[in-house]
C-alpha cells in the first residue's frame, strides 16, 4: 500500500540555470534563505475534483504549506509570509515580476500549478532565483490523488537539492515506538509516519512489548525487538502487508537488529548464558554467522554504508565503548577514548561518520565522531536522550529524550527530537503519543 | 545545680543528639549500601522468610553478600519445592541505552541463575528474562529509585 504508487518525474524543462544563490549547509542556519512558496495555482474544475476527493478546499495551497513547513525546518530556509506576495500564483507561474518578490526580499521563489487530469494529480513546479531573475528548474508529474502529501515532500526535496547541492529527506517516513502509560508499566507499540509528524498509523496492538524498529533499505521491511509470547526476539515485519515473522529464533535472547545495507541480512545480537555476542542471519539462506565470540558484553551493532565494516557496543574494556571491525569480526578496533560512557554507535549514511549516545557525568549526550574516533564532536545534552538515527542524507539526527520524574513519580515523558549534523536547529518532532526508538528511512522516491 | 548533676544533664542531652544524627544518618543510607538497594520496600517473598529479588551495583553484575544470602534460601526453598520452576527477571536503571540494558539485565539474571545451580537447583528449572529498563518498579529519577530497579527477580513459572 504505502510504497506501491511509484512516482513518474517527467523532466520537462530542464534548464541548466547557473545559480547566483546557494546555501551553504555547513554552517548551520545562522542565517536561513528568506524564500518565497506561492500557492501552486489550482483552475476551478480541478479545484472542484479535488475538494470532493481529498475534502481539501484548495489542494493548491495546501501542497504549498507542507513546502513551506518542510523548508522552515530545515533551519536553512525562511519561508516568507504570503500576506506579502503581491502576485497571483497563476501569473506568478508563468513569468514572475521579479521585482515584486525582491521587493519582498525573496532570494529563491517557489510556484507552480496542479491540475485534475484523468482522475490523476498533475503537478509542474518552477524554481526561480529572484535576483538573477532566472528559471532555475522546472519539474511535472503526474501520480495519484490520495498522494498529495507526498507531492509536497517531492517539491521540498528538488528545492533543497538544487539550492544545498545534496539529496533532501521530506519524502521519508520514521518509524518509532509509541508509548503509552505509567512508567512502570509501559504500553509500546510500533507506528509509522511521515517525518512531518503526519499519517501516523500504529502497525502493533500494544499487546506485547516492542522495541528498537530499524527499517530495511527498501523501506518495505522493518526488524525489530518483540516480546510475543515473553520471548524477546528479532522479528521482520512487512509494512505492506502486515506479515510477521520471526528471524531471531536462537535458544536465548536476540536483540539490537539492524539490517546490512544491501537488505540482505540482518545484524544482531544474541544474549545466552550471560553473554552477548553479535551475529548475522542471511535472510534468503537463513545462514547464521557468528561475528564477535567475546565474554564480554557486545551488542547494538551498526554496518557501514559500503557493508566492509561494523560499529559496535561492547564493555570488554570494563564499561560500554564504541569498536570498529572488518565485517567478518576480524581487526576489532576500539575508536571511542573520551571521558565517560559511549553507546549505540550508527554509521552515517555517507560514511564518514558515526553517531553515537554518550553519558558522562550524570549527562547524556548525542554526538559524532570520524568512523577512526577522532574529532568527536558533542550536539545536545541532556539529563536522558539516546538512539540517534540518521536522515538518509546524512544531514539530521533523529533520537529521543526522556524527562525527569519528580519525588512522586511525574512528570515523565519521552518524545522524538531532531538536531542538525552542526549542531543547530534543535526541535521537537510532534507524535500522537510519547515516542522513542526512532528510525528513518531512506528516500521513497528517487 | 552540683557538678553531678550538671554532668549527667549535659549527659542525657548529648544521647539525645546522637540519637537524632544515627536517625538522620539512617534515613539518608540505610536503604542503600553503596549504591545497591538493601531496604525491603519492593521486596516480595517466593515463601516465608525467602525474598524474592537481589539488587546489584550501577554497571554491576556480581552479587554482594546480600544477595547471595538470599539467592542461599531461594536455592533450598527450590531444592525443597522441587516442582516448582522459575524465571529470573533481569532488569537495569534507565540511566543506560537500552540494547546495553537488554544485555546488562540478561547478564544480571544470569549472575542469580548460576548461584541457584551453585546451590543445587538444576538448569532446566530456571530460565531467564531480560528487561533492560522496560519494567521499573520504582518511577522515580533519583539514586534511590534506580536502586531499587537494578535487580534480578525470581518469579515463579507454574
């Protein structure tokens, strides 16, 4: 259901516009692109069709809102108020009088058009740099209504790649545990959304515990922890179809799944006898590998992008360090010598990173460090936060955090919070209920 | 006022103070030793004068005096009730990441389970639980409650 609707981009006036503005992500958002989103023009039949489809009134302004929402938080742009915008969007579409958005102080402006053809949504967008007074990319396509939403992150995506030079991440979902509950008796179940906190649907009932959801590279798949039957085993579970199954039947404990980056196994650890060690399950062959053979504990394991290494938590030197190792368990190399305690590393999807959880002195922080140790780097601290997941561009950390109890026990809760790679642009991400254990998926469409 | 009577004043004020600092002293450790729980608050019993649970240190999984005391009588009242299975719940404070917590509550379980075989109590009796930080007894985020949760429980399987 979710992914099936794939995405047709028809290119229609590819025009290799040289830009005048960019935006230089590595600094943070110090200060953010003031940008421009006109309303996409929207003709009266089609307004009509879709009003009575999708019960929205006027699709196009709303596909410019999620634009516009997806753009501010990013931190790297400032999308302007549209009481300002003194053209309409259908002139504005087809030839911008630049002077009026410059006189607005719009660097980068944003319209376009969507249209009800055959039962279809229809969609061309233009960007257009304001001070060259330049078209600086044009896209259509055409795809089903009930994916409007969708069309919106695929706008802010072309946007953000043509201005920043790297892939966007709206067209995304999260998948993370809701929880519900007193603290001691927690209701977890496993939900998905869009990452602007949209469509949220729960995918268990809540009658067992479950944890740490990681999705497969194709996004089709999700492994994660269950309690089914209080036995704590990795399961796969097909989001399309709803199909369970469990891929962690060891006679013990399997826990801490991720999957290899091609999506053919699935990394995890097995707990037997007091000690924790790190395998691999291929999930076609259902051939097992044995990686770490270690009294110590080793666990939360995380593939680098290229599949030639893992990162990996284990306390063989006494307590809870990050270690590197060739992707056969040779060369075990321990990369984190900082004060404190460092766990669930994850490898950026880039490569050259790795995120990690570290407390230290009553504090709990995110961080990263070089895939070596070196020029580790602290994000946000806080009394609890943990579980840092990567957007696929390698851009934004998603984790969670957990506030204080008071002497009675209030007070409690854990939501989902981003931070940008630099730092900056620290903000909570809204869900239904309290939240952890987030995950994100790569781009649906490319 | 004589001088006895002066002295044995000053005498009775003086038990009085340290009275009320080995009270005040009492109210601030005596729940914990270190930092491993040793109040009786949470602790429930598998039969008369057999505790069900054994507490451990922050990042610890060996077994004080304490527990082993009390890992001793579960192990006879099992050698006793030969018919009764167990499962030992493993847990750990939510001050750690959660995968390790899985991990460190097996490790803990684990810790109990091979003192009971110690002591007699076979194997196939006993299985073991991880909770990690799922299923604290104790909500609260002070010391004091996180001793409570770093635990080992011996509950009964039939």
């Amino acid at each position: 259901m979710l992914l099936r609707y794939l995405f047709v981009v028809l290119i229609i006036i590819p025009i290799e516009a040289f830009a005048l503005i960019e935006v230089d992500i590595t600094r943070g958002n110090l200060s953010p692109l003031p940008v421009a989103v006109s309303p996409l023009a929207i003709d009266k039949d089609s307004k009509e069709n879709f009003e009575k489809l999708l019960k929205k009134k006027n699709l196009g302004s709303e596909i410019s809102v999620i634009v516009e929402n997806n753009l501010r938080q990013s931190g790297l742009f400032n999308p302007l108020n549209k009481d300002a915008f003194l053209q309409k969007p259908d002139i504005a579409n087809l030839k911008p009088r630049f002077e009026d958005w410059n006189l607005i102080k719009a660097q980068a402006l944003i319209t376009g058009k969507v249209t009800f053809v055959d039962k279809k949504l229809r969609v061309e967008f233009r960007l257009w740099d304001v001070l060259a007074g330049k078209e600086m990319m044009a896209l259509a396509f055409t795809t089903v209504p009930s994916n409007w939403r969708r069309v919106g992150h695929i706008i802010t995506d072309k946007v953000y790649e043509r201005l920043t030079g790297e892939k966007g991440y709206f067209d995304t979902r999260i998948i993370y545990v809701s929880e519900e509950g007193p603290k001691t008796n927690r209701v977890k179940k496993l939900a998905i959304m869009d990452q602007d906190g949209v469509n949220n649907k729960f995918l268990t009932l809540g009658n067992e515990l479950v944890l740490t959801p990681r999705f497969s590279p194709t996004n089709q798949m999700v492994t994660y922890l269950s309690y089914f039957k209080n036995l704590p085993r990795v399961y796969l579970l097909d989001i399309e179809t709803g199909m369970q199954e469990v891929v962690g039947d060891f006679p013990g404990m399997t826990f801490a799944p991720r999957f290899s980056p091609d999506g053919k196994k699935i990394i995890m650890s097995f707990a037997k006898d007091g000690n924790s060690d790190i395998y691999t399950m291929d999930l076609e062959s259902r051939i097992v590998e044995r990686i770490t053979n270690h009294p110590s504990i080793d666990t939360s394991p995380s593939f680098s992008p290229d599949g030639r290494y893992i990162a990996f938590n284990s306390d063989r030197s006494k307590y809870q360090q990050i270690y590197v190792m060739d992707k056969n368990g040779k060369n075990v190399k321990r990369i984190s010598f900082g004060n404190g305690l460092y766990g669930t590393p994850v490898w950026s999807p880039r490569g050259d990173l790795i995120a990690f959880t570290k407390l230290h002195k009553g504090k709990f922080y995110i961080g990263v460090m070089r895939t070596d140790g070196t020029g580790e780097r602290l994000l946000t601290e806080n009394f609890y936060q943990e579980a840092p997941s990567w957007s696929p561009n390698g851009r934004v950390l998603i984790f969670y955090r957990e506030t204080k109890t008071n002497s009675k026990g209030e007070g409690f809760s854990a939501k989902l919070w981003s931070i940008d790679l630099t730092g900056y642009n620290e903000r909570m991400v809204e869900t239904e209920t309290d939240a952890s254990d987030p995950s994100w998926s790569s781009l649906l469409s490319n | 006022m004589n001088l006895s009577k002066f002295l044995k004043n000053g005498f009775l004020i003086l038990v009085a103070s340290l009275v009320l600092t080995a009270c005040a002293t009492q109210k601030k450790t005596g729940q914990m030793q270190g930092d491993v729980y040793t109040g009786k608050e949470t602790v429930e019993y598998l039969a008369s004068g057999v505790p069900d649970r054994v507490f451990f240190a922050t990042n610890e999984t060996v077994l004080t005096t304490a527990s082993r005391e009390t890992l001793r009588k579960q192990a006879a009242w099992l050698r006793k009730n030969s018919k009764i299975n167990v499962v030992l719940e493993g847990h750990a404070d939510e001050r750690g990441t959660r995968e390790y917590n899985l991990a460190l509550g097996e490790r803990r379980a684990n810790s109990a389970k091979d003192y009971l075989m110690t002591y007699g109590v076979s194997a196939d009796r006993i299985s073991v639980l991880s909770y990690g930080k799922e299923r604290p007894v104790d909500s609260g985020s002070n010391s004091l409650s996180w001793s409570k949760n770093r635990r080992s429980v011996t509950v009964k399987a039939n």
